[in-house]
C-alpha cells in the first residue's frame, strides 16, 4: 500500500510548549543579533568579532538544543546539501592545513614544488646559525619538527580563513532550526531591510561629510573611504543588495491581482483584514526604505554593486512576470533618475559619479589592472593545480606569478572564482559550481511551488514560498555577478548573510518537497534515501555546529592574544630608549605567543626583530667597553652590510670577527637566523624574510646573491623592497639587478628618485640610466644629470656617452613631445649650441603656445645665437600675452640695450 500524500500545503512544525516557544526566540535572536553586529563590526573581520560571533552561535546552538524538533526524527527539514557543501569545504581546508599524510603527498606535490624554489638555500641559514651557536642547531631541528609539510603555503593564513565559514554554517543550522515559519521568515527579513537601511544612513553620512569616522567616535584606519560600517566600500554596498532585493519582493508579491494580468501573485488571506489606510501606510515606508537603500547603494560608487542589483531586477521581472507597459515600472525608474541626481548634489559626490560611470567604456576597462592581476593569479591556479594553495593565501601565493611592479598588493584576486580556484584548486571551484547549480535550481523550483492536491488557487504559504524562490533567484545573481570582479562574499558579514538566506531558501523548498511528497520512515525507501532522510535531522548538525564554533572560539582568542603580543614589540623608533632587560622581558612574551601559535610566522619575525635589537644594542655596548662610541642608529643592517660588502673578501671576513668577538653577539645573531629559519619554512613567499637575509648575509657568513634574487620575484608591491633591493644588488655589484629594481621603484613611487639617479649614475653608463630610470614625466632630470659631469662645454661636446644621450632623445617617443623638446634645447643649450637649442624651443613653443618658461629661454637662445631682433619679437609678443609677467619686459629691455651697445 503506497503511503498516502499530504493534504496541507505545508507541513511546518509548531511550538506545542513554552520551553519550545523560547528556545525558538533565543534562536531567532541570536542569527539576528549575529547579522547585525557582524555587518556594524567593521565587516566582522577582526579576530574580537569573530570570536563573539562564535559565541554567540554557541549559546545559539545550545538553545537550539532545547526545540523540540531538533531531538526528533520526524524532522527532515534541515538544508542538507548546502550543509554537505560547507562541510566538504571546510574538510577540505583542514585538509590544507594539517600535516600532510604520505597518501596525500602526490595530491599537494605541485603546490610543494612551487615553495621549494625559493627554499633552495635555507640549509645555509642552518649552517651559519650552528657555527655561531651550538644552541641554535637544536632549536632549528625543533622547529623543523613542528613546522611540518602541510598542504597549505601559508598554514597560518588558512587556519584563520576557515573561522568566519566555521561561523556561517552554524549560524546556518541556527537560521534553519529557527525560521521555518512565514512570520519568523518576515522577521528576518525585515532584519536585514532595516539593518542595510541602516548601513545606508550612515554610508551616506560618511560620503557627504567625507570624514575620517567609519563610526561615530571611531577613527577610520583604512585606505579609501568606507562605506557604513565595513572597512571596504564594495562590502558594504554587497550588505545592501539582499536587502533591496527582499524589500523588492515583499513589495511585489503581496500584491493584489492586476486587472491587465502583468503580476501573477494575488493577495493572502492575511492581507484581508488590513485597512485601505493601513496599506498605504506600508506602500509608503517601504518606498522610503527603497529610496534610502538605493541612495546608499548609489553613494557607495560600486560598480560591480550597481551591475548586479541591475541584472537581479531583470530576472526578478522576468519571474514576476512584469510588463514593461505597466506605468509604475517608468515611475519607478524616474524615481531612481531623480534619486540619482538628488544624491550627486547633496552628497558631492556628482564628480566621482561621472567619473565612476566613465570608467566603464573600453578604453577605461582594458586599462584595468584587474585583468593583468587575473592573468597573473590563473597562472599562480595551474602552477598549484589540483591542490590549489590554501584558503586564505591567495596574496602572497600569487607573488611569484605577478608580471610587472604595482602600487597595490592584491592580497585577494577581486574575482572569487578565480581566488577560490587558486586557494582550493579543483576541490573548491568543484564546490563552488555544484553549489551554484544546486541552488538556481531549487530556487527555480521553489518559486514555481504549486498547492497542494486537493487545494484550488493560491494560498498564504504558497505565495510565501514562492516569494522565497525568488529571493533565493535574486541573492544568487547578486552574489554571483558581484563575485566576478570582486572579494565581497569573503567578508565574514556577508558570508553570514548570505549564508543564512541561503539556509532558509533551502529549508523553505524542502517544505514544499515535504508537502508534496509521501510521508517515509527513515526505515522505508532505498539506502541513499535512508541516508538523506538522516542528514535532514537536525541533532548531527547542532552538534557538529558546536564543535565548529568553539574551534572558532579557540582561534580567534589565539588571534587576539597573537596581536597583543606583536602590539608589545619595540619599534625602531623607541629602540633608543629600550635597556637589555626590557628586551629579554619581551622575548619572553614573544616565546610564549609562540608555544600557543607555533605557525604564526609574524610572531617569528617579531621574535627575531628583538633579537636583532639585542645584537645592535650589544655591539654599541661591547664597542663602549673597548672605548669607542658608536650610536645605535649607525648598527643597523641598511648600515653594515654595506660597510661589510665594500671591503675585499679577506677584510670582510676580518670586519665580520670583529662584529661576532663576544659570545652574547654570536648567541644573539643566531637566534636571530633561527627565528628567520622558522619564519622562511612558515611562509617561503614573504619578500621582507627574503631581503632580511639578503642584508644579514655578509654578518652570518653565507651568500647575498640567492635571498636577494628570491626577495626581487617576490617584492614588486613595494617601493621599499624594491629600493632596498637594488641597494644590495648595487653593493654586491650587480648592475642588472640594480637597474631593474630601481625601475620598478620608479614606476611605482618618485619619492627616492634623485638618490637613485645619483647612486645608479657610479655603476652604470648614462644612456643606461637616461633610457631606464629617469622617469618619462622627468626628463630635465637628464640635463641635471649631465651637468654633473661638468660645466665644460668643449668637454661635453666630445663625450660619447652625451652625444648617446642626445641621439636617443632624437629618436624616443618615450617621453611627451613637448617635454622632449624641452630637453633637447635645454641640452643644447648646456653644449652652446644657441642656434640647435632655438629649434627645439620653437618646436615646444608650437606645441605649448602659452607656456612662459618657453618663450623666455626661445628669446634667451636667440639673443645667444646673434639673433637679437627675434629674440625681441618674442620677448615683445609674450609682454603682450601676459602682462603681468614682468620677466618678458626685463628680457626686452635687455634685449634692446644688447642691441644698442652692439651697434
């Protein structure tokens, strides 16, 4: 006999008890508090956030021990497959992060090979360490053993990437035990409508008063202007979009039946009983709240925000079934027109938005560094494939791969399909893409639910569902297209967010499954849907939610202890002022943050910042004892390593013992090298570990030339590295290097542009340093440069290297046409060459008519060649053009007493 089908159009349990009815709420309450204190916490990016957010979910978790429902096995409605997917992405990065076992060896062994470039010569950090102290052989070994092979790069960075999805899937358990009614459904919605209206107030706020707090009283400490509470504007604008998109849906679906047949939804029986007055009211908040949404949304400049919101309106329509005849679509355009404007003028920002909207046409989009990042990322993703690099790394996996110097760090991909192929290779975009594809379909499904049998026309829940449907459809564009050139969803805040409505999508399309399907026993059926009907109980998942948000707990508090202690280190600015025994109190506290966090490589290379302190601290005091004063400043690296690389291989090693002569010297150097050691095995791709040990080199007796190569792929992010980069290239005599470095450096940053030029000027040839370091925005740089070989015309006129410098000024188009001139005449001018100079200033001249430097050195060069009556006219015609400009009638009174005395 087939079991009989349900007659209800849902099945939902009820609260038959107080102790149930408050368990709910505590439930309720704690995925409502979690969603607003995550996105008014800076995002919830901080460890302090995430580690209340833990908390929270625990005692959210523990109530949920007290529903009824949660102990029984009658309950199958808990979102399985979304549950599957965030528990095989989770497995998978502990998998990243734990030792890996020999089976899973081959599986990681790309990614290893990748790392072990730029750990060629870590042995030699070894050998020097145990040469100056026996000690630090022993401490090496240890931390070999403790540092063992993992899957990820960085084991550290991937550890605290799982904790906001430990956070996200129970807070997803939380979200499908406690909303599973229509009026808790509402609730949360309206949370999350009223919470982003919220974030909207106040990003507008921030926007027009382009001040400095992300809060009232809380300094913004970030690069660029936030948005709301998040650190990060586009997050910010991300945290918005499932708001609008609910309070779009609300809207809509609820509402009366049209006599042209454009909505397809009729009103519910609970509408029926509300007045015309109080159905105005509502239409009326709801477009207040829409107005300030969309202005937030507009005011946050993000374009991928607005691209997004676009295309889920689209599809909305469609599934709505929304005609573009329908007036109140144009009326609601013209509102978003008038908004528009109405936010460019109050807020100021009416510049940045034309700006912003411009940067959309191609010759703008195909100058993006995006794309040049993505290319270098996907090669990082097939370099680590299958394995990927571990969540979280993406920043600085990618270093090896990346083309060409930038100004910023990407430290995420902004495209997290391609950062998650990276970090999770095959595994995680496999997830990524089942997840997808599982959730457009049952949103799909889910807002085409039809009643029940037995049922005629729609009713209460079945509009609900279907509402729901459509906000799954809605939230899963957003996501996804915002995702494309983007890092949103990562923020803990949104991945909350998102990760709840997702939940309640799924529990909400399992309810209508279970209203149309037969009513089994977990004895019933075939094993994959005995199996399936046991991974719908709650109870497993409440339990491995637990354990999910203590480990959460756990590492986050070792996070906050871990910033503690790096907050404590001395800085080189108070070295000065730090004895010997506050240093060893702070090693202390460093040993101790390092027991609890043995993989937290920053911990190691505070650990060795002190120790090198200590060194320099006791050269100064152990060159006092034999009477010679030395001042700290003069101890650093950036001040030996020169001294100790200017001096021939038989005199350094003589300078190096008198650096190591005390035992407390050596014993400090080589803690130092082991502390590097371990922050090298930790992290192979940090530069600054890299160049550390490019300077410490010639101190610890090992090679320059492989760290300094090593901190070269590694640093182009960095004005300094770079610098610092080819300032030991240029002291190991490396020119090539040098050149390349300082190149970069220069692209990125002027700030140290005439030391380079100075200091580059002693190793390589003129034209070298004129065609790849004086920048193309400054070449009367080269005329300084050449005036510094002497004031001697006869002398310049015969040197190759000018006349090398003057053809290539001929004939490059690197530099601004006018500005090229501009040079050539000033060169001219240095050679006396009067009458070469005039043509290249007339030739700027009639590029740049109304530049004054100009005319005056055109009428300048004149005078000089014998042509005193040109030289007139222009002096003249430039007092006629710019009458206040004194010079012009100076240089023609000049002029006209030269022409006088010579006739």
């Amino acid at each position: 006999m087939k079991p009989q089908r349900t007659k209800a159009a849902v099945s939902v349990p009820t609260p038959q008890n107080h102790r149930d009815l408050f368990a709910l709420a505590v439930v309720r309450a704690i995925v409502l508090v979690s969603l607003i204190y995550g996105a008014w916490h800076y995002g919830g990016v901080h460890a302090v956030a995430l580690q209340r957010l833990s908390w929270l979910s625990v005692i959210g978790l523990i109530a949920a021990l007290g529903v009824t429902e949660t102990w029984s096995r009658r309950s199958n409605l808990m979102p399985k497959v979304f549950l599957f997917l965030l528990a095989g992405w989770l497995a998978y990065g502990w998998i990243q992060f734990a030792p890996t076992p020999s089976v899973l060896e081959p599986w990681f062994d790309r990614a290893d090979q990748q790392t072990a470039h730029f750990l060629e010569s870590i042995d030699s950090i070894g050998k020097a360490a145990k040469n100056l102290d026996e000690v630090a052989a022993s401490r090496i070994q240890s931390l070999e053993n403790t540092q063992t092979n993992r899957g990820s790069v960085v084991a550290t960075l991937t550890q605290h990437a799982l904790v906001p999805y430990q956070i996200a899937m129970a807070l997803a358990v939380l979200a499908a035990i406690g909303f599973r009614t229509d009026n808790s459904k509402r609730w949360l919605l309206w949370t999350i409508i009223l919470n982003g209206t919220a974030i909207a107030v106040w990003g507008i706020v921030q926007r027009a008063g382009n001040g400095s707090e992300i809060l009232p009283g809380i300094e913004n400490h970030f690069d660029g202007n936030p948005f709301g509470s998040f650190i990060y504007k586009n997050a910010g604008a991300a945290a918005l979009l499932p708001a609008i998109v609910s309070l779009v849906i609300l809207s809509l679906v609820n509402r009366p039946k049209q006599s042209d047949g454009t909505y397809r939804q009729t009103r519910t029986a609970g509408r029926s009983v509300w007045t015309k007055q109080m159905r105005t009211m509502m239409t009326m908040i709801q477009i207040l709240l829409g107005g300030i949404l969309v202005t937030g949304l507009i005011a946050s400049l993000s374009r991928a925000a607005w691209a997004a919101l676009l295309v889920a309106m689209i599809a909305i329509s469609f599934r709505l079934g929304v005609s573009i005849k329908d007036r109140r679509i144009w009326v609601v355009l013209l509102g978003l027109v008038g908004l528009l404007i109405a936010v460019s003028l109050t807020t100021g920002i009416s510049d940045t938005l034309q700006t912003r909207a411009g940067q959309v046409n191609l010759k703008n989009v195909s100058a993006d560094e995006r794309w040049e990042q993505w290319r270098d990322g996907f090669d990082a993703a097939l370099a680590n494939l299958p394995s990927g690099s571990g969540l979280g790394t993406y920043g600085y996996a990618s270093l090896p791969f990346q083309s060409k110097a930038r100004r910023s760090w990407f430290r995420e991909a902004h495209n997290q399909y391609l950062e998650v192929f990276e970090e999770m290779g095959l595994v995680g975009i496999s997830i990524i893409i089942a997840g997808m594809l599982w959730f457009s379909i049952i949103s799909y499904r889910l807002s085409k639910t039809k009643p029940a049998k037995g049922f005629r026309g729609e009713t209460s829940n079945t509009t609900n569902l279907k509402m729901w449907g459509i906000i799954g459809i809605a939230i899963l564009v957003c996501g996804s297209v915002q995702s494309i050139v983007d890092f949103v969803l990562k923020i803990p805040a949104n991945l909350i967010l998102y990760s709840v409505m997702i939940s309640v999508v799924a529990v909400s399309r399992q309810a209508a499954l279970e209203s149309m399907s037969p009513k089994l026993t977990v004895a019933e059926g075939t094993r994959l849907r005995k199996f399936g009907m046991l991974a719908g109980f709650p109870l497993p998942w409440v339990l491995v939610g637990i354990v999910m948000a203590i480990v959460g707990i756990s590492l986050s508090g070792k996070k906050i202890r871990g910033d503690a202690c790096l907050a404590s280190i001395v800085r080189d600015d108070s070295s000065d002022v730090v004895s010997l025994e506050q240093l060893d109190n702070q090693l202390v506290i460093v040993d101790r943050a390092i027991a609890e966090a043995p993989l937290r490589v920053d911990l190691y290379a505070a650990r060795a910042r002190v120790d090198l302190l200590r060194y320099r601290k006791g050269l100064v005091q152990v060159a006092a004892n034999q009477g010679v004063a030395i001042k700290l400043a003069n101890t650093e690296m950036g001040a030996i390593h020169p001294l100790l690389m200017s001096q021939s291989p038989a005199n350094r090693e003589l300078l190096r013992d008198e650096f190591l002569t005390d035992q407390i010297l050596r014993e400090s150097l080589a803690a130092v090298l082991v502390d590097l050691h371990g922050a090298l095995r930790l992290n192979p791709y940090h530069p600054h570990t890299h160049l550390r040990l490019a300077m410490i080199a010639p101190l610890a007796g090992f090679s320059t030339s492989p760290w300094l190569q090593n901190s070269v792929a590694l640093g182009n992010n960095s004005p300094d590295i770079l610098f610092d980069n080819g300032l030991v290239a240029y002291y190991g005599n490396d020119t090539e290097t040098m050149i390349d470095q300082w190149s970069k450096a220069l692209s990125i940053s002027h700030e140290r542009l005439q030391t380079i030029l100075d200091v580059s000027s002693e190793r390589a040839s003129l034209v070298t340093v004129v065609e790849r370091l004086v920048p193309a925005t400054r070449p009367d740089q080269i005329i300084d440069l050449i005036k510094k070989r002497g004031e001697d015309s006869i002398a310049l006129s015969g040197d190759s290297e000018v006349a090398e410098v003057r053809d290539y000024l001929d004939s490059s188009d690197r530099f601004d046409e006018v500005r090229r001139h501009v040079t050539l005449a000033g060169l001219n001018d240095l050679l006396d060459q009067p009458d070469a100079a005039a043509e290249h200033w007339k030739k700027a001249l009639r590029l740049s008519p109304l530049d004054v430097h100009i005319r005056l050195s055109l009428a300048q060069s004149l005078l000089a060649g014998g042509h005193p009556n040109e030289a007139l006219d222009q002096a003249v015609l430039g007092q006629r053009l710019f009458p206040d400009e004194t010079r012009f009638k100076n240089k023609a009174d000049a002029i006209r007493r030269e022409i006088r005395s010579r006739n």
